[in-house]
C-alpha cells in the first residue's frame, strides 16, 4: 500500500489555480525530491497533504485515510520552511512540549536532541541559536513518534556543511527504517545525491516523475567529456577530436549519451598524450530547467 497517494489534485484560489491536476505517490522507505520555483504549488501541496488547507477537487490518502485525519497526523511528521519557536523555552522544554501533544516518552525527545547534535545545547533558550541550531529543532520535532510519513520543506536552510551531511544521513536512515520522505529544497546539488526520485512542478502542473537517470534519458540532453592533456600536447588533443579547449592542459566535448562510449573509445586511442578524462552527466539544475521549460513551449 501506498503512504501517500495523491490523485488529480487540483487547489484554486479564487480564479487562481495553483495545484493543476497532480498526481504521484509513495512507497514505503522512498526519499522523493519534490521540485519547482516559488509560486509552483510546493508548500500548498504539503499543506494539503497535512490537511491544512482544503482540496477543491481530486483526492489525497495518507497511510490510508483522509489529510488530518487523527491517524494520519499520528504517523506524519512536518517540517515547514520557516520554522518558528518559543524564544523563551530551551530546546529540551520545547521538544518535551511536541512530546506530550504526540503521547511520545520525554526519553525519547532527548533522543531526538542528541540524534540532530542539539544535546550539548539543549538547555540554552532558544532565542540564543543561530538559524541552523532552529532548523535541527525543528528536524527532531517532525521526527517525534517514529512517523512513517515525514514531509520536509527546505529542511537545509541555514546549515552549515557538516549539519547538511548529517541531516541527510538521518533521511537514509529513516528511508532504511520503511519512512517514506519527501523532501523540498532548492539545493538541487544536495538532492542529487540524496534522493531517488524527482518529482518536478512547474506552474502547478506536474512536469516530471521518475528517477534521475529516467528524466536523463528523457530529456535527451548533450554530456560532457573534460580531457586533460599537458601544456605541450593539448593542442594535438584539441585538433584530433574536434574539441574545444578549456584552459592550458583541457580540452571539452559535448556528445549525446549514446555516443559517449565511441568518443571514449577515440580519446583511449589517442594513448599516452591523455592525461585523464572527466564525464560530466547532465545535471539536475539543467533537468529542472529543461522540464520546466518544456511546459512554457507547450502553453
């Protein structure tokens, strides 16, 4: 069964439409991106799911049952993108107060502190904390009660490089455990690496919905091969394979996937004046431009 099912979704505002027919799901231990530019309907999504605002037309099932549904809120856990707290609490009392509101053991939310690297500050107020010290709070409150659904909206927002490592690392582990996570941000790089579908809106339409290699084949989009040669023999590399150089010692071409293998094959044959070669796939910024671009040529 599905944790999350959404089926023709459609949210209007007046005469504005800002969620148009979207469907998708998820699995159980699935980490989904879900893209799009500001205006595209991602918050009011999650809203909807969390039964927060209502559907106009369409239908959402969460673990079975209807958008804030008391089962549903039991097992869903939310990380909105500006997340906002008592300034006069330290961390552990306001993690105690989410605990009691979900029936969870105080145990368990100073768990939660030691497990976003809080506990050393835990007792500090939380007007005291910079940006990514509230953003880990905010983390461990979603996680309260082991939910099987967790939403996260730019859940990086305000960390540093090692607190954006170790927050992903709590998604793998909560994918691991069966959570299904679906995770909102514009840090494409990040997402990358560390989801296993993009789920991209453009307008408040679904654009794309599948995994990265999928939308790469898809999208048909020209690779990139670096090729590092010396200061002397660059330009012997450059005029045997037709390519375009970069700096002193790199040349680039620019072929289709389903050519790289042969141009490979040509660069192995030009021997030892080939240092080293770099292929560079498309990324997941130029898919989120090309697909979001595809939907303005249809219109």
């Amino acid at each position: 069964m599905s944790l999350l099912r959404i089926e023709h979704v459609v949210k209007q505002f007046g005469a504005l439409t800002t969620v148009d027919d979207v469907s998708f799901s998820l699995e159980a231990g699935q980490r989904v991106a879900l893209l799009g530019h500001n205006g595209a309907g991602k918050t009011t999504l999650m809203r909807m799911i969390l039964g927060l605002t209502p559907i106009t037309s369409g239908h959402i099932e969460v673990l079975g049952a209807a958008p804030g549904d008391r089962q549903a809120r039991r097992h869903t856990g939310y990380l909105p993108e500006s997340v906002a707290f008592h300034g006069s609490l330290s961390g552990r009392e306001q993690l105690h107060h989410f605990a009691r509101l979900k029936s969870v053991s105080i145990k368990a939310a100073d768990e939660l502190l030691e497990r976003v690297g809080l506990n050393a500050a835990s007792d500090r107020r939380i007007r005291t904390y910079s940006k990514g010290m509230r953003q880990r709070i905010g983390l461990a409150q979603a996680l309260i009660g082991q939910p099987k659904l967790v939403l996260l909206d730019e859940p990086t927002s305000g960390l540093d490089p090692v607190s954006r490592h170790e927050f992903y690392k709590i998604v793998y582990e909560l994918a691991e455990a069966g959570t299904a996570v679906l995770l909102s941000s514009h840090a494409l790089t990040e997402l990358e690496t560390s989801t296993e579908r993009i789920v991209i809106l453009s307008r408040g339409r679904l654009v794309a919905n599948n995994d990265l290699a999928s939308l790469r084949r898809a999208a048909h989009l020209p690779i990139r091969l670096k090729v590092t040669a010396t200061a002397s023999t660059v330009d012997q590399v450059a005029a045997k394979l037709g390519a375009r150089r970069i700096n002193c010692s790199a040349v680039e071409l620019i072929c289709q996937q389903e050519d790289k293998v042969a141009l490979l094959g040509q660069i192995s044959g030009l021997g030892n004046i080939v240092k080293d070669v770099d292929v560079v796939p498309v990324s997941l910024e130029e898919l989120y431009r090309h697909y979001s671009a595809a939907l303005s040529e249809d219109q």
